[in-house]
C-alpha cells in the first residue's frame, strides 16, 4: 500500500494507492484511492480473479471513477470489470469489457465489491485503474440501503481477508476462490522444506507407529474373540451340566412313581 499526501493552497488529502490483487478497504470522506490491476503500469496478468470490497461509512455511497482496457476472445468478453452493491450476491451495477474511459459509477449504498477477471489467451493490452470515493448522502438516520450485502461468514466457512466467505473445502486446492493473494484461501499452503534425512525419518516413525497401531487393534481383537469363545464354551458346559441334572431328577421321580404303584 503506497500513500501519496497532496499538498496545494486549497487541498490536504490523503490517497491511497493500492494494487494488491484484491483487499478489504474501509474508506471514509478524506481517504479517496485508486485500486490498479497487479502490475500495473505494465498490463495484467493471465488468469486472474481479484475482488476488493470497499466499505465507506453508514449513510455514505461510494463514487468509482473506472479506465479499462479490456479485450475478447471469439466476440466474448474474456477479460472484464464486475461491480456491484455490497457483495457477490448483490445486483450488478456495471460490466466493463473492451475499452472505457473514466467512466463513473455510483454505489446505492455504503459497500461496493469490484472483481476483475482476466483469462490466458492474450493480456498484453487489459490493464485497469479505478478511483473510488467516499460521499455523504446527507442523511443521519433512518434506512440505509443495505440490502444483499457482505454479511459475516458462517461458523464453518473460511473468511478471507477481502470479506469473501467459502466452503472449507476450497482452502488450498492451487486456484484463487478468494480474489485475493494475502490471508486467502491459497495462503499458508505451501509444502514444508524438509531435507531427505527428515523426511525419511518422518517416514520411518509414521510407519512405525502405523506397525504398532495395526499390532494393537489385532490383539485386542484376538482378545476380545477368545474371550467370547471361552464364555460361550462356558454356557454350553452350563447347560449341560443344567440337562445332567434334569435328567437324573426325571430318573428318580419315575421310580419313585412306579414304587407308588406297586404298593
């Protein structure tokens, strides 16, 4: 982030300049900024998807002043600016392709969300500038027109860093859902530097402990199928000791019925 302090007889004001490929921003009246596309001057990058969300204070709209240079492929716009009120899920307020000159934009509310796209044909000419600006609407209560804006992520999504909310299955799986390359869903996902000693031990303790593992779970199962083998042995011996006894009792009560009769 680069600051620029304007001074003159008439103005002090503070400029941001900012060309990270996507960012939060949360701008007041005397913090205007331009947002570029990375790189820039030079032209933008194959394969990008940057999304910046700006935030002004309630009650305020965001003026964007934007200069795009833009390009098709095969009459279809594969290169491109998408504005909208508040987030992904809001109205579109603007699509830019091909080239546009200082064109203005004005947000209905005090959120706007800008995403530049560009493909991997051919980026040598797509380069982006936006100037973007705080006003005050002059209104200091009542409705605020925030409708299908940026509202917090869920318990189980991942926040990135420009307030885009995704699935946790989308963290580091090599493509940029966030639209930003700080604190996003691809940062912190690199594979760690080991060397071959480190990583072969590492291999050799994982197997180990895979050993002792599988070594375990087999005995307690062997345990636990001896255990039943002999309770059942147990009950099967019970059970014929409990038939011995019935029949020994049968035994003698016939004989003692057929001693009856013959009195």
């Amino acid at each position: 982030m680069l600051l620029f302090i304007c001074n003159s007889i008439h103005c002090k004001l503070l400029i941001l300049c900012l060309n990270k490929c996507g960012d939060y921003y949360k701008i007041n009246e005397d913090t205007p900024g331009y947002i570029y596309n990375p790189g820039y001057p030079n032209a933008a990058l194959s394969y990008l998807k940057c999304i910046w969300l700006i935030e002004a204070p309630k009650y305020y709209y965001i003026t964007f002043n934007v200069t795009f240079q833009g390009e098709r492929f095969s009459d279809i716009c594969s290169d491109y600016i998408e504005i909208r009120d508040g987030s992904r899920y809001s109205p579109v307020i603007k699509r830019f392709c091909d080239t546009h000159i200082n064109e203005h934009v004005r947000s209905k509310a005090h959120l706007l969300w800008v995403k530049l796209v560009t493909d991997g044909v051919n980026n040598t000419n797509t380069k982006f500038v936006g100037f973007f600006q705080a006003i005050d609407t002059g209104i200091t209560s009542g409705h605020d027109n925030t409708s299908s804006i940026h509202t917090d992520c869920r318990s189980y999504e991942f926040e990135c860093r420009n307030k885009e909310c995704l699935s946790m299955s989308y963290r580091c799986d090599g493509y940029n859902d966030c639209g930003c390359t700080v604190d996003c869903d691809e940062s912190g996902c690199e594979e760690l530097d080991l060397t071959k000693d480190m990583q072969l031990c590492i291999g050799v303790s994982v197997g180990v402990l895979v050993f002792l593992f599988v070594c375990g779970i087999t005995c307690l199962i062997e345990n636990q199928s001896n255990w039943i083998a002999s309770r059942v042995e147990e009950l099967r011996l019970r059970e014929n000791q409990a038939e011995e006894r019935r029949k020994k009792a049968y035994k003698a009560f016939t004989k003692f019925i057929g001693e009856k009769e013959v009195l």
